[in-house]
C-alpha cells in the first residue's frame, strides 16, 4: 500500500502491535483527555481493495523490486480478488503468505470494532457522569 514506516514511538504512547516488517504496527496515544490510536496498516480496507491499490502503484511495486513487472503485479492482484471472494481458499492464503487475521473480515477490523465499542462505552460514563 504504501512504503511509509513508523520507526519510534511518540513520548508517552504504547505500542499495540508490531511484526517484522513494521516495528510500530498499532500505538495508543494519550495526550490531555484524548485517547488515540494508530495503526500502520489499513483494517478498514478489503483484501479486493488491497489488489486495486496494488494494481494503481504498479509501478512504484516495479521500482521499489517488490515486482519484476506489470504482469506480475496483475497475477498477485487476481490472486487477491480470487480470495476476497472466497476467504476461505487456503491454498491462495498460503501462497500469499497470509493468515486469518487477514482473510476473516471480522478478525481483521477488530482493532476497529474494538475502539468504537470503547468509544461508545466512554461516551455513555460521560453522558451519566
């Protein structure tokens, strides 16, 4: 999606998630009254999405050496398509190197189901208060 990485975590955040490629993948950032959180990746976008913007930065994938060409590009952006209409074709997840916390929407957008839910709960203390 983007080659753009978060290297340092803010004075007074926490980090939430990280892997090997992305060493801050989530943080929470307290400031005042506010609680923020940020992550790196993109829940809120399907794996269909994800092919489209692929198909959309060809060729910056091209440049960068993630792909040896257009035609490589399209091959893995089909193969994509091909699982977000069928999320359970194992045999595309494992090629793509991918797992459930990708390919089941609802363990995907947890994060965001989780902090509106937080939202929603602080907002009702708030409301009674």
């Amino acid at each position: 999606m983007h080659s753009s990485v978060v290297e340092t975590l803010p004075p007074g955040s926490t980090l939430l998630a990280s892997n090997r490629h992305t060493p801050i993948e989530a943080l929470e950032i307290r400031h005042g009254n506010g609680i923020f959180w940020g992550v790196q990746y993109h829940p809120e976008i399907s794996i269909g999405e994800v092919a489209a913007s692929l198909r959309r930065q060809s060729s910056d994938l091209i440049q960068e050496g993630l792909a040896s060409n257009e035609d490589a590009v399209e091959a893995h952006a089909r193969r994509l398509e091909d699982l977000d209409r069928d999320p359970k074709r194992s045999d595309i997840a494992w090629q793509l190197g991918l797992d459930d916390e990708t390919t089941d929407a609802n363990r995907r957008t947890i994060e965001l189901q989780n902090f509106l839910s937080f939202l929603t709960e602080r907002a009702g203390r708030m409301a009674q208060s």
